[in-house]
C-alpha cells in the first residue's frame, strides 16, 4: 500500500484512494524507465502532503504581498540555500511550477517578442521550450534551431557556431530531453560570449548527475541554468532557475510578478528537502550508479542487437533506433509496457517516421538505480527487452505476459519508497 499511508482518502474518496493505490502497485512492479521519472524518498512525499499548501506567499522571503509569512520565508530561504550550495551558484529562484515555466521566465526576463532565440530541435533532442514551432517559444521568437551530426548522432557544434555568427541570437539553450551524450558547455559558452547571447543551460534531466558529480556542471560557463526537480535530481515536479548575480533580478522579477502568482509551498518544501538529500554521499553514489548502469544497459542492448543513437551513453539516457529490428518505435513501446518495462517512444535524429509513430524508444536508468538494480542485472533487463520487441513483432501476447511476470518477481525484491506490502 501507498506510503504514507491514505487513511483519511480511503475514508472520503475511496475510489480516487483505490486508483492511488492501484499506482503504487504498478510502479513498484514494474521497470519504471521514461527518462524523465524516478522515485522520491518518503520524506519528499511527506513534505509534499503537508498543510504548507493552505498558504499564499506572493513575492519572496522578506517581500511578500501577504501577511503570515513567519514560517514559509525560512522554509523557502533552506531551499534556496541548498540549491546555492549544492550546485555552486550566487543565485536560486525556487518558485517555477515546472520546467516549462521555469523556461519562458528566461525569455521574459532577457528577450522581447520577435527576438532571435536558438535552441536544439525537438527532433534532434531538444525541448518543445527551445524555440520547437509549436511551442509558446517557437511562435512569439524568431527561433533557429541546431541538431546532430547525422554520421555521430552528436551535437554538431559546427552548425551552432555558424547558426549563431550568421543569426546573433539574444539566447542560446543548451541541453534537452533525449540527449545521451555530455553537454559540451564550455563550447557553448565560447560561441555564446562571441556572439553577445545569454548561455541558457537547461539541465532538468542531468541535475541529479550534476549533483552528484557525474556530469560536468555548467557552472561558471551558462550565465542561466533551469532545471525540473523531479528528474534525475528525484525531489518533487518542481523547477530552479540558478544564475550568476547578474542575472538574478531579472529572473525573479519574471517568474513573479511576470508570469506566476503564489508558490507551491508544499512543492519548495519537498524541494528543500530532495537538495538536502541530493548533497550527502550516498547521492553521490546514486548518481555515479545511474551512469553505470545506463552504460551497462546499452552495451547489452548493442550485443542484442539494438541500434543506439550515438553509440551508446555517457548519461543516464538511451535512446534506441528500432528500425533494425524491423518495428515502430510506437508498437514496441506498447507491448513493453505490457511486459512490465516502461518507457516512451521518441523520435530518433533525421527520423523518417512522423513524430506520433516514430523509430525509436527512450529510456533511462534513474528510476530502476533508485530501486537498487545494478550493474549485474542490465543485461537481463536488455534480454527482457529484446524478447518483448520480437514478441511484439509476431505478435506473441503469451511471451509479453510472461515476461512482464518475471519482471515483477525481480522487482519484488528491490524496495519502492512510497509502497510497501500490506501488513
Ligand atoms: C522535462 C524538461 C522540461 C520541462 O519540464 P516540465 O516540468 O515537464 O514542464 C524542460 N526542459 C527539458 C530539457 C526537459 O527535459
């Protein structure tokens, strides 16, 4: 059952409580590997169901538009402070609802409607938020965008520094969603400070790697650093924007009063709390152990067979071209799914397929490392893998059950923070 347990929601809503339990369930049997997810620590969700939500606190610490702030203001300046230290930064702003929100206060604090912006391509790796047509960034920006090197799969840093000499963008984002490889940031810094943009990093599915020193930081490279807090980082759905001194104001006059009203108190809290988790040792570990596997995973995937965009992995991320298996990435993610491995479908670079049934799949290892899988186990995660592609593509329901079988006998044995068996 769900931990902490829902007493007081089975009694009022027994049938949403009984959908939240049913979750649970789910998650903990099952290879929960979308790249974006993972698992936070009971008192991460202990902080996120307090009665710090019942509260308004427009403004910041020391500058709220209403009364009764005693106890919210040092609640949200522990966060803050922990984001300052754990990734070495003058500045932290706590409040963005999430990601996407975190990154239009960039455009709006240091670009005006119209403005060149430049960003990764969504179906290179980029994120709708970078400039992607159909994005909110892509329709009131003039957006340019940068992809891979078709031979590498890599950021083609080449393209970039021309896009950026030929089009002088305001801002510049680095990072994405489907990026299996290291963000160059230096690189992007160079070309950046040549052309007089601002160096945005966006590094909501790498914070946690970050955190724990298993990716290189922007730090010191991108003036503006966003991130989610619910990724790699594994605190609550949450997002920070990090910047030099210079860039503070700017940002924490945008996010409020310019695009949001109250903070999710409840959310700064578990966020506090997901820092102060992420600075120990044992995060260190964890991130160190997510990059381990997803090395381990891919190598197995490649001696099965499975064609992996750039080779393989220096992050928590894969992302598999299935074309060689001779299957849509959309049919292989369904019968996955049904066999107890979950992840999404994804476009792959220069991808003939259309965006809602394309080639590939995208995975990743930070939920699986929270729960305490291995090195050891990857590559029956890989044959898993593989026998549910093939069972797909004959369309063997039996095998895909079995296999999902199996996958909750191994899973079993790995403890989920916010489930535990019925008493
Ligand atoms: C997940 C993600 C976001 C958006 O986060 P949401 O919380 O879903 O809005 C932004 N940028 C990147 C690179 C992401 O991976």
């Amino acid at each position: 059952m769900h931990q902490p347990a829902l007493p007081h929601l089975s009694q009022a809503d027994p049938v949403l409580a009984e959908l939240v339990q049913a979750e649970a369930g789910r998650q903990f049997d099952k290879l929960r590997m979308i790249a974006s997810e993972n698992y936070v620590s009971e008192a991460v969700l202990e902080a996120t169901g307090t009665v710090l939500t019942n509260k308004y606190s427009e403004g910041y610490a020391g500058r709220r538009y209403y009364e009764g702030q005693q106890l919210i203001d040092p609640i949200e300046t522990m966060a803050v402070d922990r984001a300052k230290a754990l990734f070495g930064v003058d500045h932290a702003n706590v409040q963005p609802y999430s990601g996407s929100p975190a990154n239009l206060a960039v455009y709006l604090a240091f670009a005006s409607p119209g403005d060149t912006v430049m960003g990764m391509a969504l179906p290179s790796g980029g994120h709708l938020t970078h400039g992607w047509s159909v994005s909110a960034t892509g329709k009131w920006f003039r957006s340019v965008q940068y992809g891979v090197r078709k031979e590498t799969g890599v950021v083609d840093m080449d393209q970039v520094r021309d896009l950026a000499r030929a089009e002088r963008p305001k801002l510049i984002f680095c990072g994405g969603t489907a990026i299996p490889r290291t963000i160059d940031f230096p690189a992007f810094a160079e070309i950046a400070g040549e052309v007089g943009a601002i160096l945005v990093a966006d590094i909501a599915h790498i914070a946690g790697l970050i955190a724990g020193g298993a990716h290189p930081s922007p730090v010191g490279h991108a003036q503006v650093i966003t991130t989610t807090t619910h990724k790699t980082l594994r605190g609550p759905r949450g997002a920070m924007l990090l910047s030099d001194a210079e860039h503070a104001k700017a940002l924490d006059k945008a996010v409020f009063p310019g695009l949001q009203g109250g903070p999710h108190n409840h959310t700064t809290a578990a966020i506090a709390v997901a820092l102060g988790e992420a600075s120990g040792p044992a995060f260190r570990d964890y991130a160190h152990a997510v990059v381990a596997n997803a090395k381990a995973l891919a190598a197995a995937l490649t001696e099965r067979g499975f064609e992996l965009v750039s080779g393989g992995t220096d992050n928590h991320l894969i992302l598999a071209d299935l074309t060689s298996k001779g299957i849509g990435g959309k049919p292989a993610a369904k019968a996955l799914d049904r066999a107890g491995v979950e992840l999404n479908y994804n476009t792959v670079p220069f991808d003939p397929r259309k965006p809602f049934d394309p080639s590939g799949i995208r995975l990743g290892t930070a939920g699986i490392t929270t729960r305490g899988l291995g090195v050891a186990e990857m590559p029956r995660v890989a044959e898993w893998m593989d026998r549910a592609v093939t069972a797909a593509g004959t369309g063997d329901e039996q095998a895909i059950e079995a296999i999902a079988a199996e996958v909750a006998e191994l899973m079993a044995g790995y403890p989920m923070p916010g489930w535990a068996p019925q008493v």
